[in-house]
C-alpha cells in the first residue's frame, strides 16, 4: 500500500491537529499543517506585512505566503496529512494545480461546541501535543504529559478571536467544502464523539480510500 495523501477539513476545532497526529502515527506520513508554519515564522517579513498580525485578528494570511509553504512541505512529502490548508477557493485552486489526493474528509462539528474546544485548549509549547482543560486534560496542570513542558493558551484562542476565526471560516472556508462536495470527493466524518470515536471512522475512511 502507498503512503496515503489526505486533506483533512474542518472548522477550527473541529480537531484537524488532533486527528492528524493520529494519522502521522498510523501510516508514519508528513503532517503539513500552515498553521503551525506560520506560528513558527510569525515575525517573518513578506511583502504582505507578517503573519502575526493576520493571525492575532483572526484573518487568513495572504494566498501567496501559504501556497509557498505548502508546495515546499509536498514536494518532500511521500504521503502526508494536510490540516488547515486550503481555506478558500484560489487556495484549493492551487492544491489542484500541485498535487493529487486519495482521500478528502470533513470533520463536522456544530459551532457552538468550537467555541468551547478552542477556549478551553492548551498546547504543549516544547512538543505541540494539544490538551483541552476538561475534555482532555493533562495529568497534572499546566504540564505536558509527553515531554514535561510548559502549557500555554493560544494568542488566538480568546473568546473574541474564536468567534472572528468562526466568521472567516464560514465566509471562506465552507465554499471549498462545496467545491469538494460537488466534484464528489468529500467523505463527512462526525466530528462530536470522542477523539477515539472520531478515529476510528476516519481511520476507516483512510483504509477505504487507499
Ligand atoms: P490553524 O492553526 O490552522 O487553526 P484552525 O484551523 O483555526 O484550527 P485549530 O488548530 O484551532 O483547530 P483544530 O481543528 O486543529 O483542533 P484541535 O485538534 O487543536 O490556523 C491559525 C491561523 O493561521 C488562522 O486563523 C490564519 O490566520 C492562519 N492560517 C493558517 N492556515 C492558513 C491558510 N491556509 N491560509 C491563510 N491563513 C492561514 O482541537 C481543538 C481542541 O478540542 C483541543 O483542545 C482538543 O483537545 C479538543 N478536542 C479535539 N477533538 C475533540 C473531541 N473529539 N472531543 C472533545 N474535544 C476535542
Ligand atoms: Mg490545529
């Protein structure tokens, strides 16, 4: 079997960075997620100013400053999981254009339970692995149970912010989704049970589809 090349969508929540580690794991793809390039590269400079200040509003960062990352991460990738990429249409334009996938799938997940995910979230600052302070907490506060580190909150994940991130991606997002539905690519995973639940449908999906 080749390495599986998969789109994961899904509104921000929904669990893109948590179901794609559970891909890497499985089938020992690339995770290739511009949301954690661009936090690695916040300050960078671009002609478009820098990423900070579009991701501390909420904002998409500009299509140019994306495609690039993202045609980079592929070009080294066999197989990869991409998460969070493409969020409008030029951008799904563009994925057409540069690659081909086995799998699209859309985490489904109402808004109102986001909003919750997101503001109660943590991350790992050393190894990235995500945390939620109820649904998913960490043996004991504040520390991560892979690595020992520092657990902090998102400049993005107040409430204020969620809510502008919900907007733009219903705005910008949820025209790509209808662009895969109607070329008949997309499979809909529910979203709302529990990461193992949601694993295990979407491991299936995966497993279908290769
Ligand atoms: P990005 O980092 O991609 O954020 P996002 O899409 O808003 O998604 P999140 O990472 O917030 O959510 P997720 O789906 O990964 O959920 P997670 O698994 O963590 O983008 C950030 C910013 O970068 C954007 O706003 C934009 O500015 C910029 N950007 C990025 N890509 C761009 C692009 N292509 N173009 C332009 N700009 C771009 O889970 C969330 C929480 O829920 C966790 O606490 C987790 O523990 C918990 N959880 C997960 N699953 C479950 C479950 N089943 N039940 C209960 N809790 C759960
Ligand atoms: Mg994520």
């Amino acid at each position: 079997m080749s390495q599986p090349k998969v789109l994961l969508l899904g509104p921000p929540g929904a669990g893109k960075g948590t179901q794609s580690s559970n891909i890497v794991e499985e089938y020992g793809v690339d995770h290739v997620t511009t949301g954690d390039a661009l936090r690695a590269n916040k300050d960078m400079e671009t002609e478009h100013g820098t990423p900070r200040e579009y991701m501390e509003a909420g904002e998409l960062v500009p299509d140019p400053v994306v495609n690039e990352i993202v045609k980079a991460a592929l070009e080294e990738a066999d197989g990869f999981v991409l998460d969070g990429y493409p969020r409008n249409l030029s951008q799904a334009e563009y994925l057409d254009d540069i690659t081909d996938l086995d799998l699209v799938a859309l985490l489904d997940v109402d808004r109102g339970e986001l909003v919750d995910r997101l503001t109660g979230r943590r991350v790992c600052e050393e190894c990235g692995t995500n945390y939620h302070v109820e649904f998913s907490p960490p043996e004991e506060a504040g520390v991560c149970d892979e690595c020992g580190g520092d657990l902090v909150q998102r400049d993005d994940d107040n409430e204020e912010t969620v809510e502008e991130r919900l907007d733009v991606f219903e705005e910008n997002t949820q025209p790509v989704i209808e662009y895969y539905d109607e070329e008949g690519e997309l499979v809909r995973i529910d979203g709302e049970g529990t990461p193992e639940e949601v694993w295990a449908d979407l491991r299936a999906a995966i497993d279908d589809a290769n």
